[in-house]
C-alpha cells in the first residue's frame, strides 16, 4: 500500500491531524493504521473531557484557545454524510483552588493568562464562597475561575474526527507497525502485523501512551510511558449548585457529569507501566476525605463506578511533544506526551501537524517550545503550578 502520509495511531490525536490534513487538499493520501479500532485501552474514552485555558506555557494557553472554538463549533462543523456531530459540549468552566502553598504561582500565572486574553477572573475566599457556596474555603489562599471553559464527550470527539477524516478521503487500516525499514536516513516504509507493507513519504507516531515502545520501531528514544490513573463517579446525596471543572494545588479534580460527579486525586508517583486493577481502599482512603474536605456536603455522597485508564506521560517535563524528529529519520514527525491534556489539544495539535508537513512551518500558532530538540537536549519545559 502507498500513501503520501502515513499516521500511526488513530487516536484523537492521529485522528485529528488526518482531519485537519484532508481537509487542506494538499496532503494527497492519508492512511491512519490503528491496531484496535474499538479503542479498548485508549485513553480518551476513559478521559475526563475538560478543556481549559488556565496554564501557564503560552503555547498551551493558544492550544487551549483553538480548541475551545473548535470543539464549540464541533456538532455542525464535523458534520459528514449529513449526520451532525454531537460531542456534549457543556461551558461551565474551571476554577484552580490555591490550597497547597504555591498561591504566587498561581497570582502570577493568572497575570500572564490575563495578558494571553484569557477571560479569568482571580478570587479571595470571600469571593469564591459568593460564587459556590458550598466549597470550603477557610484554607484557600485564592482562587482562579475561568467561566468560558468547558467540557465534552471525548469519545464522541474522537469518533467525530475519524468520521468526517474519513469523509474526506483518509482511509483507515486496522493493523499494527511491527517494524520500520529506514535507509538513507528516512522511513521508506513500514512492515505490519498481517504482512502487508505500508510505504509514505510521510510519517506520523501518535501512539499516546505507546509511543516509548513505538519510537524504538524507528531507533528514537521518547521519554513517553503510560500513567495509569484512576477515576470515579459519585453522587452527591444533596443538592450542589452547579459547580465548574474544579482542580487544586492538592491534587484533587472532579466535575459535575450528569446527575453526578467524576473524578479523583491522581498518584503522580505511580511508576510508569499499564496498570488496570482498581485499588481497593484509595477512593475511600484518599479521594472521598478529599472531596468531603473541599465541599463538605461530599461526606455524603455514594460512590457508583470506578475505572482506570492511561496517560502518556512525557518524563521530562510532562509537555506534549510535537513536531518534525531532529534527526534521523528526516521524514518522522511526532504528536505524543500530553500527559493528560491530548483531548483538550488536539484540534490544535492536528492543525499545528499540518501547517509544519503542508508549509514547512507553524503559521496558527507557534509549537516550535515542543519540538523534538528539547528531547533530545534533555531541556525541559514545564508548566508551573497545577498541570
């Protein structure tokens, strides 16, 4: 099989670069190869959802931004064969609680994204508790609320993206890249689990929490490994006043879903590795005392369901990586390590991955922080604050 791109991995991440490449008219063939078409171990199914402009990196900030619009427009803009394209989307924002120290950050993070056009507005306790009464605030030194953020189905992102992708003329191969033939300092092509043969002018890995294993296909090294995470949903047995996406200095994240909540408190010590067992005391040892402490009338809630999923988790510096290999091979890109914020960033992610392999360079927004060099330089470049 010969296409003029080749993506591996037909996440949300692969699945909107192929969109965003199609749509151009320029890219020629695109063939996508994703070894399970179900998404059964994916991260995004098992996602939170959220898409927030309160970072600190300018480049997540305008990341955040393109997503946001794009995701609202999502129902309509992703139509394909005549069908919409419903994704959920539910603006009822983020508020960063400062309740672990670190409120300088915070202050200064909340001017810079003041200075980005983020429409934020920073709160002291007696502010936050005008807004949303029922979160505890006699130890939170401030708070963050960002109001035009949001949330969405990301499955049914995911599934928008491949659809209308595919509408647009990218074909999609259930397979999986068993090895890579690279002579001449390029990818020539890929050799596949059926025995098939892929070849491409252009390759893409956007294999998430895979792409570790995946990079040694292609003699690279990437600091990405899976994270394993835990989440939950819960109900509160008394009536709350909508609450926004909420996530503290302490760790704590949740949300309202439904008639209920999701959620948790992430270990960013676990060890690296694929992890699908639910431990059997942490919600009620860690995340429920959490919950009860940041809103009081959470003592009461009931814990219905709880799953596990992965991050690609970037070592160095929990950064997405994007961009063309700095080295050998010369015709590999990358789209990998968002650490936990590849549903919020992929639409711009897939456009960012366009503008670099259609015109040789970033026109919407410059991702040139995230390239490869800082990986192979080890030079971090990290978000302060909450992440």
């Amino acid at each position: 099989m010969k296409a003029n791109i080749a993506i591996i991995g037909g996440g949300i991440i692969g699945s909107s670069i192929a969109y965003h490449l199609a749509r151009d008219g320029r890219a020629g063939d695109i063939v996508v190869i994703e070894r399970d078409p179900a998404y059964g171990e994916a991260a995004t199914p098992r996602g939170s959802g959220g898409i927030r402009q309160l970072f600190s990196l300018p480049e997540n900030v305008a990341m955040s931004r393109y997503g946001l619009a794009f995701y609202e427009a999502f129902e309509t803009a992703m139509a394909a064969d005549g069908e919409a394209a419903p994704i959920s989307f539910r603006r009822q924002g983020y508020l960063f609680v400062s309740d672990g120290g670190d409120a300088k950050t915070m202050e200064a993070n909340f001017r810079n994204q003041e200075q980005l056009g983020v429409g934020a507005e920073m709160l002291d306790p007696a502010a936050l508790s005008r807004l949303f009464p029922s979160i505890r605030n006699d130890d939170v030194a401030l708070a963050v609320y960002s109001p035009n953020d949001a949330w969405i189905d990301a499955y049914a992102a995911l599934q928008g993206f491949k659809r209308k992708a595919r509408s647009l003329g990218a074909s999609y191969l259930q397979d999986e890249v068993k090895a890579a033939e690279i002579s001449g300092g390029s990818v020539r092509g890929l050799a596949l689990a059926s025995g098939e043969r892929v070849e491409a002018d252009v390759f893409i890995l956007a294999t998430g929490a895979w792409s570790g294993e995946a990079g040694q296909l292609f003699g690279i090294t990437l600091p990405v490994e899976p994270m394993s995470r835990e989440s939950y949903f819960f109900r509160s047995e008394q009536d709350l006043e909508p609450l926004p996406f909420i996530k503290s200095e302490t760790d704590l994240a949740f949300r309202p879903e439904g008639t209920g909540y999701t959620g948790g408190v992430p270990d960013w010590s676990v060890p690296g590795g694929w992890n699908w067992e639910l431990s059997p005391s942490r919600f009620e040892d860690v995340v429920w005392p959490a919950l009860a402490h940041r809103v009081p009338a959470m003592e009461t809630l009931k814990l219905e369901r709880g799953w596990r999923g992965h991050y690609a988790r970037n070592r160095l510096d929990y950064s997405a990586i994007i961009g063309p290999w700095s080295g050998e091979p010369n015709n590999l890109h990358i789209a990998t390590g968002f650490s936990g914020h590849g549903i919020m960033h992929a639409p711009a992610t897939g456009l960012a991955v366009a503008e670099m392999i259609l015109d040789g360079a970033y026109s919407t927004m410059d991702l040139t922080r995230f390239g490869t060099s800082r990986i192979l330089a080890e030079e971090p470049y990290r978000e302060q604050g909450i992440v």
